[in-house]
C-alpha cells in the first residue's frame, strides 16, 4: 500500500473534470487566486504600517494604593 502515482491522479483528475466541468474548475481557481493575492497584499501591507505607539500618560495621576480621593484633593 504505497502513495498513488500519477495515473491514479490523472484519473481522479479527469473524473473532478467531468464531475463540475472545466469553466466551473476555472472560476474556482481564478477565485481561490485572487484570494490568496488578497491575502499575500494584506500581508505586506500590514508590515508596511508603523508600530502604534503606547497609550498617551493619563491626565490625571493614578491614585496610589491606600490613597483616598480627599488625599488626593489635599495634595
């Protein structure tokens, strides 16, 4: 019990062949092609783009642990 060869993979592909027709087989391709062209883009233009930068210091300094609003206020 080996791999198939290529006439086993010829037949089968003879048989899809009939099966959906050769101008379905090509729009499916032309699809799953511009699919992966779609992709391969996003890709690389996602690299493209610049880092975002962290988050920008709040306004207001965070309350330290322990600390109550009037604390806050007094300081």
């Amino acid at each position: 019990m080996g791999g198939f060869s290529i006439w086993h993979w010829l037949i089968v592909l003879v048989i899809v062949a009939l099966i959906f027709g050769t101008k379905r087989l090509r729009n499916m391709g032309e699809d799953l092609g511009s699919a992966i062209k779609g992709f391969r883009k996003g890709m690389q233009d996602g690299e493209a783009q610049p880092q975002l930068k962290a988050d920008p210091p709040p306004s207001q300094p965070q309350p330290q642990p322990g600390e109550t609003k009037s604390e806050r206020a007094e300081s």
